[in-house]
C-alpha cells in the first residue's frame, strides 16, 4: 500500500499525536508499506524509511510555543505525484486540510482523525473563544470530506457524532511497555524529583506545559500538604508562569526528558497524577501505567475509559479539593497501591503499538473499500 500522512506535527516535535504518528510509520514501513509524511518543516527529511516532506511554517499569536504550517497549495501536486492508495489527514483543521482537499480533488480514500480538542482549548485562551464557532464550522467541513472518520476514544466519538460528523470509529490506543517499565525506579532520581525529601509523596506529570492541561489547578493541593512533592517534567509555553504559580512550594521543573530518564522519573515516582479534562485521550495515562504507577486523574470521558478507579488508578473531580485530597489518601494504603500498581502494568500490557498500527491499517483498507 501507498500511504500518504498529513499532519499538523511531526517529528522532532514530541506529544501524543507524534508518537502515535511516529510508531505508525514505523510499523507500515517494517510491514512493506511505502510511506510518505507531509508535515510543517522542522529538519527531517526521512524517518524509518518514510519519506518526509516538510512545508515552511509560521508562528501564531495564540501558541507561540510552536509553529504550524498554514493550508498550502503545493500539497495538492506532492500528493499528486506520489500517488497513494489512501491519504490519512492527521487533525485536518491546517496543514492537514490541504490533504484532505487534495484526496477529494484527486479521488483518492480519505481517513480523517481528530486528536486536539481545539474548540474545548478556546475556552481555556480567553482571549480567542469568539473563535469557536467558526473552529467547529472549519471542523466539520473538513471532516465531511472522509470516507473514514477516527476518534481516540469512545466519548469523544460520541461529541463529535452529535456535532453530525459521520463514518466515526475509535482507534486503538498504544504504548511501548520495555521503554516505560517499573524497573526503571531509581533511589537517585526520587531524590533528585523530590528536591531531597524521598520520604514524601512523589507525584510527577508528564507532558506539554500548556493552559489546556490545567496543572494550575494543582496549586492549592501543594498549599494544603506538606506530605507531597511535585515534579513536573516537560517544557511549553506555559512553563515560566506555571514556575512563578508554583513558587514556594514542594514543586520542582526538571524540564524536558525522554529515553531512560523520562522512564525513570515515571517509575521512581508514587504516582502520575493527570488534572486536565480537556483531553481527547492522554496516551500519557498509559506510560504511567506502563511504568507501574497509580494514575491519580482527574474524571472526564476519556480518562474513565483508561481508569477504573480503585482498580488501575484513582479519580478526583477536576478542582474538587476534597475529592483530590481524598484521593491522595487512598494512595496511602499500601496494600491499595500495591493492588492498584499490578493492575496498572496489566492494563497497559494489553495495548502495544503494533497493535495500534495494525488497527490504522485496517482502517485504511476499509476506507479504500468504502471507496471503491
């Protein structure tokens, strides 16, 4: 098969959608496939055997943090002279529009997925939220041209089916359990993150320093105990008011980590505590788990389909400081955590990438039979 990906973010970038996307191509290219990447311009050229095409980016005023690439016309003639047996429009409200207007104009099967639940992150940028309309207008139009429309979890499915997009299926989520392991936890790294207080309660967040995964909130928890030490590993460009937010308490800002660090901040941790519900999945809950750790989360639709709480993790209500608190006490039974820290690693162990991959595969195939 002749794959052609357009996305809104690609390698060297590192978020959800990346690694999803990333992992993809990896398996199609092992698989056979011929794989092409259309993404904004960020220095890569090739990946796993995939080529990848990059278009000049810009920079918007409301997420400064990182430059996407504007509908262009010249993706319409690379498709062209590629010639794939389906295109896939990762997010198509951008670059990846231009994508899904091409495989229309061309005749060629379309999958469309939604991975950013842009309009419920307008609310959030106050300055922007006159935009929403006009965000799910834009929404809707370019995921009515899809043979194939893929949600990353059932609730969210369920939203964008009563906004009336069509042909809606869930995709398979995925995560690397040998990379995210529990025997990755370090005596060294505990006290590095607990800033010399390994006695306390480690609680680490991992992700994109933004508005949007609401780690302000988690504030006042830090005013109230003194039992808990915060890290919070990522960069973004919420970060240098987020360390002012925090400043005076237990909470530290290792910056950005991958490879065995990430893994070992994630293992050496109590638990992997996730506040935002404006999440279309989090397919960070899933590293967490992988790395044995209780997810302490706060309840939206998508974390409740990851989470069972008491089970594989524990639930609070988003800015309920009662119920979070009361949360953090459950952690404290041991014989709980202990149950809770298995049932999290058997969780994620039922989820690997290939599968994911494969899921995406048949997805293509049944796009191009609908098609036809």
């Amino acid at each position: 098969m002749k794959i052609a990906i357009v996305t809104e973010t690609f390698l060297p970038s590192v978020d959800g959608v990346v690694t999803r996307l990333r992992h993809a191509v990896e398996r199609f290219t092992d698989l056979g496939h011929e794989v092409m990447v259309i993404a904004p311009e960020l220095g890569i050229s090739e990946h796993h055997g995939a080529r990848v095409v990059g278009i000049r980016p810009v920079t918007l005023p409301f997420y400064k943090h990182r430059r996407f690439t504007l509908p262009h016309p010249t993706v319409d003639g690379i498709i062209r002279g590629f010639h794939p047996d389906v295109v896939h429009a990762a997010q198509p409200i951008l670059l990846a529009s231009s994508g899904a207007y091409a495989a229309r104009r061309q005749r060629i099967p379309l999958v469309a997925s939604y991975h950013t639940h842009i309009p419920r992150y307008l609310d959030l940028y106050k300055a922007y939220r006159w935009g929403k309309p006009a965000v799910w207008w834009q929404i809707k139009r370019n995921h009515a041209l899809a043979d194939i429309n893929l949600a990353t979890s059932q609730s969210m499915k369920q939203e964008l089916a009563e906004k009336g997009i069509a042909d809606l299926h869930v995709v398979r989520r995925g995560v690397d359990t040998q990379t995210f392991h529990p025997r990755f936890a370090s005596e060294a790294m505990r006290e590095r993150l607990t800033q010399g207080h390994p006695d306390k309660k480690l609680l680490v967040f991992v992700g994109r320093l933004a508005a949007e995964k609401e780690i302000h909130t988690l504030r006042p928890m830090m005013d109230r105990r003194d039992d808990v030490a915060l890290a919070i590993v990522g960069d973004g460009p919420y970060r240098t008011e987020l360390e002012q937010h925090f400043a005076g308490t237990s909470t530290l800002f290792p910056g950005f980590m991958e490879g065995e660090e990430l893994a070992s901040a994630f293992a050496s941790a109590d638990a992997f505590v996730f506040p935002s519900v404006t999440e279309t999945l989090g397919l960070v809950i899933l590293e967490g788990m992988a790395s044995g750790l209780p997810v302490v989360a706060a309840r939206s639709g998508p974390t409740m389909e990851q989470v069972t709480d008491g089970v594989n993790g524990l639930l609070f209500d988003s800015k309920d400081e009662a119920s979070l608190d009361a949360a953090l006490t459950r952690l404290g039974d041991t014989e709980l955590r202990g149950g809770i820290r298995a049932a999290a690693r058997a969780e994620a162990e039922k989820f690997s990438w290939e599968n994911a991959s494969d899921d995406l595969l048949r997805y293509y195939e049944m796009a191009i039979e609908k098609h036809r």
